[in-house]
C-alpha cells in the first residue's frame, strides 16, 4: 500500500495529506511511500466551518503548527464556547462553555451538590461556576496557565475561529513542502480491479493516476466511496430536518467576542462566528418550512455588520455513508457523512478520521479486522455526536413555529433517550466508549434547555448543607476574582497573533 491517492482538497483532503505526509514522509519514508492529491480548481468546496473545538489542538501541534502562526494566516481568533440563544425558550440563552464546571468533592460530579443547593434555593446559575462560561459574558480572554494549579486560570480550554479555506492552503503548502504531489484535474472515469477495488482514477485529457489506496475526500457526492462503491447513505433527516444553509461574511464589530453564537429561528438556526477580519454568518434551515427568499432576508436582516457578498447557498442532508472504509477505499470528511455545525464538530470528524486511520493503517494488503474496525470506530463516533445536536432540537420548549413544535414532540433514538431519562432521574450522565461528548456538554446543554433532574446523587447530602454552600460559594468567588486578570480578547488576539490586513 505505498501509492496514496486523496480525492478533493478542501479542508478535509489537505488535513488528511498534512497528517500523511508528516508521519509516512519523514526520514526515509519518500522512498517506500508515494502521496498525491487530486483536485480541480472548477469543482468549488464548501468551506463554511470556521469554528472549532479543543480537540484540534493536539492536531496542530502533531503537525508543528503553533496557535499564533495558525491564527495570523487565517486570521483567526479564540474560542471558549457557544452561546445558545432562544433554544430552550424565546428570550432565553446560555453558554455551553469547554472548561470544567466547579470541583468535584469526595469524588462526586459538582452538578449533584449544585443540584441539592437549587433545591433549597442555594444555587446561581450553573455557569457562575466555570470560567470559560463567565470569561465570555465579558468578552475576556487569555490562555490557561498551568503553572497556576488549582486556579480557574489553569483550567481555560480553548478552540479557534478561523477562515477554513485559508487553513487549507496553510496545510496545502506544509504538504507540498514534506512531498505531496497535487494534481490539477477533473475526474471522468473510475476504474476498478476484477475483485471491485479501486484501479485508478482516469482525468480528463485521458491522463491516468494509478494507487494502491484511495481516500476519498470529494465531498457530499462522494465520488468514489457512495458513486463507485455505492456505500449507501443512513438518512437522519427524521431528526434532524434541516437541509439548507446559507452563508455570508460581514464586517467586523467590537468587542471581538471569544466564542460562537447560535441563535434559532423560525426554522433553523443562525451561526456567529467572529475573525479578526470579519464575521463569519449562517443560516442553517429546514426547507419544508422556509423558503429560500425567507431564509434570504432572515440571514441579511440579522447580521451586525455590512454583508461583504452575497448569500451563498448549500443543500445537504443529515446523515452517513452506511460504511466509511470499503476495500482498498476510505471516506474522510463530508464524503462519509454530514452533519450540521450545531456544535462545531465537522473539522474534528476530519480530524479523527485521518487519527483513526494512521492508526489502522494497512502494511501489505487488507486486513479485514482493520477495517471492521474502523468502520465500528467511525459508526460508534458519529451515532453519538448525532444524538448530541439532536438533543438541542429535542429539548426546546418553543411552540410559536411548526419546525418547533415538530422538533420537540419528536422521537428520538434510543441512545439518546437512554441519556435522557438518566439525566432527569437524578442527574447522572455516562460518557459510554470515548464518546466525543463529555459530562460538563450534556450538562450545560440539557440544564441550559430545561431539562432539570428530579434527584441528585445521594452521596452530595452527606456533607451538611453549609459546608456544600459555602464550598460552591468559594468557587463561584474565586471565579469571579480572576475574571479582572484575564485581558479583552481583542487587546490578546493584537498582542500575540495579529493577521495582516487582508487585499481589499
């Protein structure tokens, strides 16, 4: 398996190429492997995703990224969350913040003791208790310090914004630089081997490129994974009904604000996501109740600053390849599946992706096991981040629009009910097989949206009730005292990683 393929550039094919190149063509690897990327400058990508989540981290420094050479050539800026706004219920808003939410004591989960406070009429709101949930309020920002333990200012986690089709060509030239080969081209015909692998990819002007493995990186179409291989697709549109989007760019305004905002609408949700540059803005909807001109004005009606072009639409549906690694073929990024950017996690599903497979790499031919387990690893992942964003749908209150009233008396998958009726009992929530999603998300997202457990854990009533407040009221205090030595995160972003004023 020495000849390496990827099909499509974009965000998702020069991730997968950086991350080969950097591990398979070091030292001595140029002479045992071969890496080439396929891509036409006529075939456009969708490149919408500017937001982020702590994950991406690892997988910047894997490749010898600093943050502030990322962020000054993709004019970037930090994140510490999502705000979610007229989710639960019109008016209302909270924050679904990275970092952890209070201390744990006697090894139980903090919500328990924050639990029993609300219940005696104790408690402030939940996110008074986590840093990268009040920093925000403030438009604050600085990175954690670990050499301060035991300080909130050691537990900041923080994500990036970024201009993901400056990202990709950031990544395109790091990999060219280490020995990956683009070829310019449009794709006219597959060929495939008697046993139904993957031959080789014919261009037009009859030129042929030959490989031994074929990531396909083309995309919703899925050129070679879902039209060559016929995967098939796992339609999740029953709930998740969303199924258009439209995307634009605005001006900047002040203060630069750390985190992403979604805000739902009449049937659908808008994004926020602000650059150093400009404002990164979206309109993710569902057409059965929208049309395209309503969802036009809604968008345009709703930005904070001059639109810098016109909307730019996308369709999409919700769902999966039914399976990601067939023979001597891997799908990475929207060609495996699509989910909307409700929580920032498309770049990531790129980023496990290419993790998983250098894991499982194959060293001579196919080995049925590595593959049944990438595909049970890749099932596993994206079945619970997709009860995760159906969760925010689920448990709306709102009935003033038919989307709304359809979101919340939905079904809903079992897993995602397991968690549920969980959480309502008494407050527990499972993280199950490495999900993405860890307890302080589910937390902030199902209290944030109403849900309130009936019971709490019954080892948070051991300790007397005084000491528990006053244990909370410590936090909350201490929180708010390091708030002041955390500067606005415009005045950071110009100290340690100012773009360039980009050409008019």
């Amino acid at each position: 398996m020495q000849r390496i393929l990827i099909v499509g550039g974009g965000t998702s094919g020069w991730m997968t190429a950086t991350a080969l190149s950097k591990l398979l063509l070091r030292e001595q690897g140029a002479r045992h492997w071969k890496i080439e990327l396929v891509e036409s400058e006529q075939i456009g990508t969708i490149g919408v995703g500017e937001a982020t989540i702590p994950a991406i981290k690892a997988y910047n420094t894997m490749l010898g990224l600093s943050e502030d050479e990322l962020l000054r050539a993709t004019q970037g800026s930090f994140k510490l969350g999502i705000e979610f706004v007229d989710w639960g219920r019109l008016g209302e808003r909270y924050f679904h913040g990275f970092s952890p939410i209070g201390r744990d004591l006697d090894g139980i989960s903090f919500h328990h003791y924050w639990l029993r406070l609300r219940q005696a009429g104790l408690a402030a709101d939940i996110a008074e208790y986590s840093i990268n949930s009040m920093a925000p309020l403030e438009a604050r920002f600085m990175r954690a310090r670990p050499d301060m333990a035991g300080s909130p200012l050691a537990e900041i986690a923080h994500a990036f914004h970024f201009d993901a089709s400056l990202y990709a060509k950031m990544l395109r030239q790091k990999s060219e630089a280490m020995g990956v080969t683009r070829i310019e081209g449009r794709i006219t015909e597959v060929t495939r081997h008697e046993n139904g692998h993957i031959r080789s990819l014919k261009l037009e002007g009859d030129r042929e490129l030959v490989a031994d493995f074929f990531i396909d990186c083309s995309g919703l179409h899925g050129l070679l994974i879902e039209k060559t291989l016929q995967a098939g697709f796992e339609d999740w549109g029953h709930w998740l009904p969303c199924d258009r989007a439209l995307a634009v760019p605005c001006e900047s305004v002040s203060p630069l604000l750390p985190y992403t905002r979604s805000t739902a609408r009449e049937a659908g949700w808008q994004w926020r996501i602000p650059l150093q540059h400009r404002i990164g803005n979206g309109l993710v909807y569902c057409s059965e109740y929208m049309d395209d001109e309503a969802a036009r004005h809604t968008l345009l009606s709703n930005l904070d600053g001059k639109p810098l072009a016109d909307p730019r639409p996308i369709r999409f549906r919700a769902g999966r390849r039914r399976t990601s690694w067939i023979g001597n073929c891997v799908a990475i990024g929207l060609a495996s599946g699509f989910l909307e950017p409700l929580e920032s996690t498309s770049i990531h599903l790129v980023q496990s992706a290419v993790t998983r497979l250098l894991d499982l790499f194959p060293r001579q031919g196919l080995d049925a096991a590595d593959i049944a387990e990438y595909n049970r690893q890749t099932e596993h992942e994206i079945h619970r981040i997709r009860d995760f964003i159906v969760l925010h749908y689920k448990l709306t209150a709102r009935d003033d629009t038919p989307f709304w009233r359809r979101c919340r008396d939905m079904s809903v998958p079992d897993t995602l009910m397991e968690k549920l009726d969980l959480f309502a009992s008494n407050g527990r929530i499972m993280h199950v097989d490495n999900e993405l999603f860890h307890e302080p998300s589910w937390l902030q997202v199902m209290l944030g949206q109403g849900l309130m457990p009936r019971g709490y854990h019954p080892m948070a009533d051991i300790r007397p009730l005084e000491l528990v407040r006053d244990f909370a009221e410590d936090i909350r205090g201490v929180v708010k005292r390091c708030l002041p030595h955390m500067p606005p995160h415009g005045d950071y972003v110009r100290q340690v990683c100012a773009a360039p004023l980009p050409p008019h």
